[in-house]
C-alpha cells in the first residue's frame, strides 16, 4: 500500500525519514488507511503535535527556541564560551549553516507534514463526527501555528500543503508573506469552527485557534504586511476571547509567580492558552528549563541565554521585576550579585529550576512551554483596537490594567492619543512577556529592531553588521539551499 510522505525540501527530512520513523514510532504518521478509525486519526494528531516538543530533536524544547529570537533586546547569550551560533543570532551575523535554526524549521514542517496527512485524508475515518471535527480542527491550528513560526522568522519560506509525494517539491519556491499568511488565517478560521471549547493541556481549543489568529491578525497590521485594516480584526477577535473566558476556561492568574515555580503546579493553569507538554518518562524532556538558563559556573547551568542589562535597567521596578529576574547567585561561597559573576548579566528566575534532591541545576524537566498566555490576548486586544480606532476605549484600558495591576504597577495614564496608548501597550508587552518569545516579534512588526539594538550597555553583545530589513529575516538553512538552490 503506497506510504503518504511529504517530501519537505530539507536534507535532514530527505536522507534520514526512513531512520526517524523507525526510532521514533510515536510521531509515527500513519499510512492513509490508518486513518480509517478514530483511534488511527488519533494517533495522527498526536504525530503532528510531537516533532514540536521532541527533545533536542525539533521543537520548542531546547535553548534554539530562545536562540533565534536573541535579536530582540531582553535576551542575550556567553560573549565566550561555546556559544558562537548563540552570538550569531544576537549580533546579527547568523550563517545558513548555523544548527540553532534547525530545532524550530524542523519541528515546524514535520508538524505540517503531519497535518496535511491529516487534512487530506481524514474523510477515510468513519465515527463520531464531533470527535472528527476536533482532530482535523487541531490538525488546522498545527498547521497554521507552525506557518506562523516560519513566516516570522524566514519571511519567504516553502508553502507546501500535501501529504502526497511529488518529486517537485524538490524545485519548490519560496511563498510570499502574504501567500502564507492567507493560508494560516484560512486554517484558523476552520480551526475555530471545527474545535471544541475544553482545552486540554498541551493541546489547542477553539479558543486556543481565536487566541492565535487575534495575534496573527495584529502581526499582519505591522511589518511587512503592514495592512493596517488587520487590526480591527485583531481587537474584535481578542474580545472574542476575552468576553467568553470562562467557556474557554482562559484567564489570569492571582500571583504571576505561580507561573514559574519551576514545579507540575505551574505546568497547566487558566492563564495557559497554548503550552506544550513535555515528558521525561517518555522520552521527550525539555531542556529549555534548568542549565540552559543558570549562570556557569556559579550555579552549575550552561548560560545559554539571559537578561540584557540595559533591558534589565529599564525594567519597572515591583514585583513583576522580582518575580522575572534571578539577580543573586547561590554558590559554595555564599550569595553573590550578578554584577560580580562571570557573565555579569542577571538571569530570568523563570526558567531557573534546581534539581529537588541535589539542589543543582537540572538539564531536563517535565515543565510545559508557555507559547501563549492569556495576558498576551488582553494585550493585543488593547493594542490592536487602539490602533484601529485611533482612540483607546475604556475596555481597552482596563485590559492592560488588569495586566499591570496583577504586576504591582498602577493604571496605565489616562486620556492617551491612540499612537501614544498602543506604543505604551507594546511596552507593556516587553516587560510582561520579558524572555518569553514575544519581544522580537513585536520589534519585528513595529520595524523598531534597529531602535533596540542602537544603544547597547556595555556588557551586552553588539551587532556586528548593519541592521537591515533583510537581516530581520534567518537565511534558508544551508541543507535546504543544496538540495534546491531556488531557495
């Protein structure tokens, strides 16, 4: 029976799939008549979710995911050390040949492969059509959230949507932005319509799929979309969310410290709309918690990735700021300040986590990836409807207040233009989400990049070359570009 296969136009994918499969049968993608049953599709979707948490394999699991966001200005890597493709991504001087890449172009298309068996074979699968419905709706958001990834760091990159073999796939070309962006609004908006309300942790919901397309939206009404008209969209699919929370089951928590206890008590909670589960057990631990983000040698971690000092600077002093940062180390010696460490760089006290018996840093947790969270959809709401409108309504006060408030922070100042109101919401999205995957994002939309990258403190790695647009972009991953030299 002929074996459904993307062939996505990556080396690694093309010489090693037989071997992958064999040692991997978990992210397993079953033939078409395996998706006869329930039970086959299934086991599909599961597939599709893995390769976006599998270990040091592909994925969202290690200190890559930081990586190649470290062009923004709240993270930043070892000036020495072993961490030269880390400073790449930071300096931006990055080669196509840097492996940090590979983790995130990996994970998000075997993801894609995965829902597009999915998608074009799930009519084979007889049962229960609400439970149908939910399985090919969480094939769409896969396939939509990974597109999302891949567009915002590559900007042109291969817009493949078949499960079916075809040998020119190996001469595919780049999509345009706004191809692939047309895609990932189309697969939402069925997602939203096929999914049901429960969430379950680590996988998407109905909610989960608005969450994500408020901010797909928000995202396309800045660089290099720039369609100003998305951001309506974003504002009324944000409040979309917001005002049926609790169908949903989303919204903040009371201590944001009970985020980050480094513990399973902080692995699902209501302000979780997107996090992925990982497992030790089963094979699939992240890594992204624990050495990576400890300072070395004072506290045994690997110091891949920490706090700009000029971001940590300018961070609002309170509780938010206490919570996010880890500033005194515990060494053999004694406590010791940042200042006076090998790295001279503050830590984020988020992903610190020490190993319960031995009380050294651990390498490998069971702790979920929080890749959205309900304060991220008060956020857009507020900006995206300020930008809309022109003037920022009182609802979208209390949503960043509500924010703010939980931070130990006051109400943000009244009677803001809409320019001054949203730019003030953007920032707000800085400090909240500092370390946590938003910031060059949100840089990268507002063409602000070369703004944050200008005044450097003197600690903090520098560019090396000069910021272009060209260089808010990764270069197509060296293997690719032998394989089809179109990209």
């Amino acid at each position: 029976m002929k074996r459904l296969f993307i062939l996505l136009v990556t080396l690694q994918l093309i010489t090693s799939c037989n071997k992958e499969l064999a040692e991997h049968p978990y992210g397993q993608l079953p033939l078409d008549e395996g998706l006869n049953t329930i039970e086959g599709l299934q086991a599909a979707v599961i597939g599709a979710y893995q390769p976006l948490k599998n270990g040091y394999t592909s994925g969202f699991g290690t200190a890559s995911l930081n990586a190649v966001l470290m062009g923004a200005d709240d993270i930043t890597t070892h000036q020495a050390s072993n961490k030269q493709e880390l400073r790449e991504m930071d300096q931006f001087a990055v080669n196509s040949t840097n492996s940090r890449m590979n983790a995130i172009w990996l994970g998000c298309y075997q993801s894609i492969r995965g829902a597009n068996n999915i998608i074009e074979n799930y009519h084979l699968t007889a049962g229960d059509s609400t439970t149908i419905n939910q399985l090919v709706g969480e094939a769409h958001f896969l396939r939509a959230f990974s597109y999302f990834w891949l567009v915002r760091l590559w900007g042109h990159v291969p817009l493949i949507t078949t499960a079916t073999y075809d040998p020119a796939l190996l001469a595919v070309q780049k999509a345009t932005p706004r191809e692939v962006y047309d895609l990932i609004e189309g697969d939402l908006k069925k997602a939203e319509t096929l999914m049901g309300n429960e969430i379950k942790p680590g996988r998407a919901s109905a909610g989960t799929a608005k969450a994500i397309l408020a901010e797909v939206y928000l995202t396309e009404g800045g660089y290099p979309l720039n369609d100003a008209s998305k951001y309506a969209l974003a504002a009324a699919k944000a409040k979309e969310v917001i005002d049926t929370k609790s169908v949903y089951g989303f919204d903040l928590v009371s201590d944001l410290a009970a985020l980050w206890t480094g513990t399973q008590a902080s692995n699902h909670t209501p302000e979780d709309v997107f996090a992925l589960q990982f497992c030790i057990s089963c094979g699939n631990a992240s890594a992204l918690y624990g050495k990576s983000s400890m300072p070395d040698p004072e506290e045994s971690g690997w110091s891949d990735y920490f706090a700009e000092i000029g971001f940590f600077n300018n961070f609002p002093e309170g509780k938010r700021k206490d919570i996010t940062f880890h500033t005194v180390f515990k060494t053999s010696n004694g406590d010791l300040p940042w200042q006076n460490s090998i790295t001279k760089h503050p830590y984020y006290n988020k992903f610190r986590v020490n190993e319960p018996t031995s009380g050294y840093a651990t390498s490998s947790t069971n702790l979920a990836v929080k890749l959205m969270r309900y304060a991220q959809v008060l956020l857009t709401y507020a900006e995206a409807e300020a930008r809309a409108t022109g003037t920022p309504s009182a609802v979208a006060y209390q949503a960043v207040n509500q924010v703010r408030n939980r931070a130990g922070l006051p109400d943000l100042t009244p009677g803001l233009s809409g320019a001054a109101f949203a730019d003030s919401v953007a920032q707000e999205r800085a400090w909240e989400f500092a370390g946590e995957y938003t910031r060059w994002f949100d840089l990268q939309r507002l063409e602000l990049v070369e703004a944050a990258n200008a005044n450097k403190a003197a600690d903090d790695l520098k560019p090396i070359n000069t910021i272009t647009k060209e260089r808010y972009w990764l270069p197509i991953p060296y293997n690719d570009t032998q394989i089809n030299p179109g990209l």
